[in-house]
C-alpha cells in the first residue's frame, strides 16, 4: 500500500466508523496508564503518543496533570475528532499529523507511547526508519511504552495486516538502544467481545 493509500485508508476509518465501536477502542487505557504509574513518570514529562488516533489516552493524562503531551496520528480526522472531544484543552496538546515510517521529529521526549501503530510497520525500511527515529527522540533514561498484537493475538487490524511480536522480538527490536524495564502480554475485549492478545512493553533509553 502506497503513502498516500495508507493516509487515506486511516482518514477513511475515522470519518465512517464509530470510533468507539472498532477493535482497539479502550473506555479507560488502563494498561498504558498502569505503566506510567509503574514508571513514576514526572508531571512535567514531555509526552508524545505515536499513533494515538483518538484514543482517550490524552484525557486521561491531562486529568492526571501531565501538562506537555503530543498526539501524533497520519489521520488528520482522528487528531480532529480528539480536539473536538477534548474542547479548549485540545489548546494545551501539540498535534503533529504525520506518518511515522518516514516522518522527522525536532523535539526530545521523556516517553513515546505506543499502542498498536508500530505493529502496522512491515518493510525493513519502515522499521529501520521507527527505530531510528524513536532512538533519535528518546532522551537518554527515558521511555518507551509499546504495545503490539502478540503472536497469540491477531495477524490484521482495521484490515490491514500487522507483525506480531513476543515479548522477546519486541525486546530484541529496540535492544541496540533501550533496555527491558517490564514486559508483559495482556488480553484486550474489544468492543464486539472479542479477546485480542498483546504484547506490552516499557524499555527505557540507554
Ligand atoms: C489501531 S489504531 C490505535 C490508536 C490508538 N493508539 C489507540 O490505542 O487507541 C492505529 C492508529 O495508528 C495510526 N497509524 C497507522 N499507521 C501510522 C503511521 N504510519 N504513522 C502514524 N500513525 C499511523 C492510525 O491512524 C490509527 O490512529
């Protein structure tokens, strides 16, 4: 799929779907959060969620008091459809629409979280970019929280195909440049109640 079908594909889902009916829709992101907890992430932390779509992940931090969050989605409906939920604290997130298997950051963060975007990333070039760019915008001792489909859990999501890591292929992707700090596989109930397995992880930056 090209650049552009791929953009279109996502801007398709977030204009004709219920976006709290499809698969990976989460009323609390209670695992993300469980992580940030764990981690004792700082208030003042600079955040960005990679591929957040509208994902209620940014409402829950704001309410928690993180004050330095980035939402970036190649949807630039899903990052509307977050602002118009959001009100006028969407005035206090950054938005970036942008594709992250080729996409360049300015800034450094304190945590990248995410949850079921890089699991869409297939060609070697689309990885070796992420994992570049992730090392490149990751401040040192700071962390990544990623979560995949596992190889228990689904081979597509929103129909289009995904790879699956285990605990130890996610460790072994990012392992040149972060270290395994809690791993773990977890079952998501998906909106329709269907069980879909995945594989967590929160790596911290060497
Ligand atoms: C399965 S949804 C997950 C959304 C959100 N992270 C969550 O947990 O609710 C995948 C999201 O990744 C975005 N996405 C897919 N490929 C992307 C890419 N190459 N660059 C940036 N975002 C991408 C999609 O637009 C979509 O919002």
């Amino acid at each position: 799929m090209s650049a552009t079908d791929l953009q279109q594909h996502w801007e398709n889902v977030y204009e004709t779907k219920d976006t709290t009916r499809v698969g990976w829709f989460q009323q609390k992101p209670i695992i993300s959060l469980n992580f940030f907890d764990f981690l004792k992430i700082p208030k003042d932390a600079k955040i960005l969620d990679a591929g957040g779509g509208d994902s209620l992940l940014v409402d829950y931090l704001n309410d928690l008091g993180y004050q330095n969050i980035t939402v970036l989605d190649i949807s630039a409906g899903a990052i509307q459809n977050a602002q118009i939920r959001l009100g006028s604290l969407a005035e206090e997130v950054c938005w970036i629409v942008d594709d992250l298997s080729k996409c360049k950051l300015d800034g450094k963060y304190d945590v990248w979280h995410d949850r079921a975007a890089f699991h869409f990333l297939r060609k070697k070039k689309e990885l070796d970019h992420y994992l570049d760019l992730v090392q490149k915008s990751v401040k040192q001792g700071g962390y990544l929280i990623v979560g995949t489909f596992s190889v228990n859990g689904p081979t597509t999501c929103s129909g289009l195909p995904v790879t699956q890591y285990s605990v130890g292929s996610l460790m072994e992707f990012f392992s040149d440049f972060f270290e395994p700090i809690k791993c773990l596989n977890t079952d998501h109930i998906t909106p329709g109640g269907v069980e879909q397995n995945y594989t967590f992880c929160a790596l911290r930056r060497k």
